[in-house]
C-alpha cells in the first residue's frame, strides 16, 4: 500500500515477460511508454471472500487513447472498470488491495475525496440508465452536483453536449419531456452526454453498445473516435470487430490476470500466448 | 392434417375456455366494490328518504330517539385520527425503509423482515388491549399532565398512535420493497456523476419509486380508516367533535361495531349504520381515487 513504487513504474513496460518480445517485434507500437499514462494501476487485487476477481494487475492507461479491454465472461473486466471510479464502494464483499493513480494520487487513499474521482471519470455502463427525470435535467444534474446553477450556463451546456453526442436535433423539441420515452440507442447517448457535462478526463464504457441496435452502436462507435481528442476512453466489449476498430491499445485479460496487451495489430495479427489465441479463434 | 387439426382443437378450446374463466374471474372482482356500494345504498335508502343528505353530514347532533341522525362528529373522528396516525407513522416508516435498504447491513434487514412479519400477523385485538393497558395510562398520567393538560387517556391521541403502529408493517414492507426494486445501476450512474450517496437517495431513489411510495402511503392510510376494534378500544367512543388529541373521538367504523345489533328497535338505527358505512365506503373511494390520479399524473410525465 505504500507510495513509494509510483515513479519507478511510470517508465516500466507491462506484464514482465511479454514486455521484452513486444517492444522488439513491434518497436513502434508501445503506446503507453510514448507518454505518461493518466491512470497507472499496480499491484491490484480484489478479492470477494475466498475467491480473487482481479490477481495482480498492472498496467497503464494511455492518455488521449482508447484502451479495449477483452476477455471471456467472468473475467473481471466490469469490476475494474468499477474500481477506477470506487463504485466497488458499493459493495462492502470486495476486498481491494494495491493502488490505482490518477495524476499521481491513489483513488483507494482513505483522504481520498470520492466526488472528485468520479467527476474525472464518465461511466457508460451496458445499458442505459436515464435519470427518472427530463432529457434536460438528465443533463443538469452533473451540473447541479457541481454547484452549477446559473439558467444560462446550465442551458448551454446542455445544448452543447447534447450535440456533441448528435442528439441535439432529434430532441431540442422535448427537452422536457421523459428521458425515458427516448429509444435505447437515443437513451444511451444522453447517458453519454450526461457523463461528458460533468468533464471527466476519463470515459468509461462498459459494452456500451452490447443493448443498441446496429447503427446505433456505430453512433456510439464514432462518436468515441472523436472523443479521444480530448478525452481517454477505457471501453470493455466482446465484438471483436469493434475492438479492431476503436482500439489504439488492448489489454486480454482472463481469470483476473492479464495475459497480454498490445496494439491491435499485435494482440489480434500475433497473438503469442495460447488463451489469446483460443479466444481470438473461438471468437468471430 | 385431419390428425392434426384434431390435436389442435381441444388445446384451442381450453384456452377459450380458460380466458373465459379468466374474463370472469376478473369482471367479478371489478363489481365487487359496486356490488357493496349498491347494497349499503338501498339499505340506508329508508334514512336518506327522510332526513336530508346535507344536514346528515354537517349536523353533529347524533341522537337516534329523537330523530336526529348527524355524522359530522363520526366523519370528523375517522378523519382526525388517521391523519393522526398518517402523520405519526409516514415519516418513521419513510426514512427506516431508506436507511433498512441503503445503509444498513444485511443482518438488520434480514432482522426487520422478521420483525414486519411478526407485527403484521398480530391481531387487532391485542393492539387494542396493549393500547388499553400502555398508552391510555401513559398519556392520562404522563404526558397530559406533563403538558398541563387532562384527560382520561381515551382519546384520539391513543387511538392515532396505536393505528400508526398497526400500519407500520404493511407501510415499511412495502417501502422497502420500492426501494429494493430500484435498479443498483441507476444509482451507480447518479454516483459517477459525483452526486454523494444521500444526494442520489433524495434525487434519484426517492423519484424513481415516487409512485411506489405513494401507493405504500395510502395503503397505510386504507389501513387507518377501516380499521375498527383496536382503535374502538382506546379512542372514548363519544359523539362529539374531537378539539385536541386529548379528547375522545368516535370514527365511523367504531360506531357501527359497537352499536350494530343493539338498539334495532329505534326507527331507522339499523339505516343509520348502514348509512355510516356508506359514508366510509364514499371516503375510501374518493381517497383512492385521489391516489390513482396521481399516480396517474406521475407516470404519465
Ligand atoms: N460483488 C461481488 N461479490 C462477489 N463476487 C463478485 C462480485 N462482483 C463480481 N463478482 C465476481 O467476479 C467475477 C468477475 O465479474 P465481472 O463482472 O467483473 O466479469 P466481466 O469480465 O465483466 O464479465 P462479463 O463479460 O460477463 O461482463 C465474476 O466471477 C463474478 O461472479
Ligand atoms: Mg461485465
């Protein structure tokens, strides 16, 4: 739990023994070394009762990327998700060890101000969830929470992000109206302008697209590329077609571990362990 | 396909058969309520021929040998000492079912579960005599006098507080069961927005189950009004329009238990009651009726 193994790690390639053949097929593709990462996760594990969800994980986020993670069912990818913004809060059966940093300070630190870490991260989760109130409020609330309460401001904001996520048109006539009345795929992209109006750095989708239609996931889908502009995406999806086309990076996990991460090229062209490529295999 | 059209038939004519008995069932407990409704109507017809409706309900002078039929004190009475125990037993039941569900850990709920089952299955009667042997004394001796006040215990006060903790079971029962049923998801993406966990109660959990609750509220309320032994036993039973919780009350259901079958001899007494119970029907309806609209109102938002 100490501190003390932030920096050293920064410049560290991931995963030990993969690292070295990584970097020397493919010298040009390790992301997460090019910059410093936003988030570095090390030495973390959960555990619920006897069982370990998540064994020794570590690894480092990309800035300004989109980072897929993969992996068969029951692997542990939606409890890390839910770690990186401490809704594993929400279930006292977890056991967390090990450190998550974000700019350098640990989100599991006791000090640690819960409203803040969730502010810098936007959660999409596999189905949407609008708040039971108006396609305008839905939007405010983040606002609200943020002590936002100038009329102008909030209404602003509102417009903008509800054309960033291409939703403006199709709802500026029912603002007011029920979130609820909107189709899935409207639904899910209000959640998404919902987490983009409180400015997180971090956007965390969780199969976001696993409920939505198809061309609706192809909505989701871009309007994630051109996030990456300006925000880091973390997306867990079991299409592997999607993961080739949104991934800059990817990380397999299975059983809590990490086996792999690379490139797309890498972890899809060259898969080296066998799980990797059972998985690819039984896949699409 | 002659085979098969046998092996088709019989199946198609038992599920006729079956809607049938379903459209039945159903169409028979829609009527139900006009079935009751119609038959206090003729039976308080006698009364209602004689005296006027408007003065039966305003007039507060109940005395059957004299010919006087008033139901203000008894409509007043039913009236008072549900909202008394409305007011008593709402907001304790409101933020248990908050905390049971939101905070507390498991063993206690698991505990309170046993507990609402036990309290629900207890008769009425027992409430009454508790009430009788504990809260009766406790407000004649104590509280009134602490108060400055005097009163023989009998009383609408005691009458509110032994109905709020009959309603209790069935409020928080179900309160708990709207808070269970709002979606762990709903309240994860209301946290990730950086709300704290009580702002996600009150924003988010408290409006998702707005109707839930409200549907919770006024069973209890149903509850309050027809109940009838254990608040006959503790509430004094006297005519006349209750000025403070200290003083006795006589809600409709008490007057028609306790006087039902005695006094028949006295002209329109049985029509009377049949009236009162009339009346009770009447609130209860027009009170539901409230609720579904806006439970309607709500939903259609
Ligand atoms: N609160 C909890 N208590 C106990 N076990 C849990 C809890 N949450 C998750 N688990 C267990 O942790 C393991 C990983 O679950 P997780 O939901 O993270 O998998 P996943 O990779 O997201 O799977 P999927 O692709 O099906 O969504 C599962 O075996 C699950 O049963
Ligand atoms: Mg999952």
């Amino acid at each position: 739990m100490s501190n003390s193994s932030t920096i050293i790690d920064q410049v560290q390639q991931v995963n030990g023994g993969e690292a070295g053949a990584t970097s020397g097929a493919f010298p040009n593709t390790s992301v997460q070394t090019s910059d410093s990462p936003i988030l570095q996760i090390r030495d973390f594990n959960v555990q619920a009762g006897d069982t370990r969800i998540l064994k020794d994980i570590h690894l480092d986020i990309p800035k300004g990327k989109i980072t897929v993670l993969l992996g068969p069912s029951g692997c542990g990818k939606t409890t890390l998700l839910k770690c990186l913004n401490r809704l594993s809060d929400l279930h006292p059966s977890l056991k967390v060890k090990g450190q998550i940093l974000i700019d350098g300070e640990d989100i599991f630190h006791p000090t640690q101000d819960l409203t803040t870490i969730r502010q810098k991260m936007g959660l999409l989760s596999q189905r949407p969830f609008p708040l039971p109130m108006s396609i305008y409020k839905n939007i405010a609330y983040g606002l609200k929470i943020k002590g936002i309460r100038d009329k102008k401001v909030v209404k602003e904001k509102v417009e903008k992000h509800l054309r960033d996520v291409g939703l403006w048109e199709e709802v500026k006539d029912r603002l007011h109206g029920p979130a609820a009345r909107l189709s899935i795929g409207q639904q899910q992209r209000l959640c998404l302008a919902r987490g983009l109006a409180v400015g997180p750095e971090i956007i965390l989708a969780d199969e976001p697209t696993s409920a939505l239609d198809p061309i609706s996931s192809r909505k989701i889908e871009e309007e994630f590329l051109r996030l990456k502009e300006d925000y880091t995406l973390i997306v867990v999806t079991h299409i592997l077609r999607q993961a080739k086309r949104l991934a800059d990076h990817i990380v397999f996990m299975y059983f809590g571990e990490i086996i792999e991460q690379g490139t797309p090229d890498e972890i899809f062209n060259h898969p080296k362990s066998d799980i990797l490529k059972q998985y690819l295999q039984s896949g699409h | 396909m002659a085979a098969l059209q046998r092996l088709i038939l019989p199946a198609k004519l038992t599920d006729r058969l079956s809607t049938g008995w379903l459209n039945f069932a159903v169409l028979f407990l829609i009527l139900l309520p006009l079935v009751i409704g119609a038959g206090l109507v003729i039976k308080s017809l006698p009364l209602l021929e004689q005296a006027s409706i408007g003065t039966m309900l305003h007039s507060a002078e109940f005395s059957p040998q004299q010919g006087h039929f008033g139901f203000y004190a008894f409509i007043m009475g039913s009236v008072w000492v549900t909202l008394l125990s409305f007011v008593l037993s709402a907001p304790v039941c409101l933020l248990a079912a908050i905390y049971l569900t939101e905070y507390s850990p498991q063993w206690l709920t698991q505990s309170m579960y046993f507990v609402i089952d036990v309290l629900a299955g207890i008769p009425s009667v027992v409430y009454g005599v508790w009430g009788v042997l504990v809260i009766v004394p406790l407000l004649a001796d104590y509280v009134a006098p602490a108060l400055g006040l005097t009163t023989t215990g009998y009383c609408l006060l005691s009458g509110g507080i032994v109905l709020a903790i009959m309603a209790v079971p069935y409020m928080l029962n179900m309160l708990m069961e709207v808070f269970r049923s709002v979606p762990i998801e709903l309240k994860e993406a209301s946290l990730s927005l950086g709300a704290t966990y009580w702002e996600t109660i009150k924003w988010v959990v408290l409006k998702k189950g707005l109707t839930g609750i409200i549907a919770a509220l006024s069973l209890g309320i149903s509850k309050a009004l027809g109940e009838t032994i254990a608040v006959l036993m503790v509430v004094g039973n006297v005519a006349k329009v209750p000025k403070s919780v200290f003083d006795a009350a006589y809600p409709l259901p008490a007057l028609i238990a306790n006087n039902y079958g005695d006094m028949m001899s006295v002209p329109l007494y049985d029509s009377a009651l049949m009236f009162a119970a009339l009346l009770l029907f009447v609130i209860i309806l027009v009170f539901n009726s409230i609720t579904s609209f806006f439970l309607y109102r709500i939903k259609e938002q």
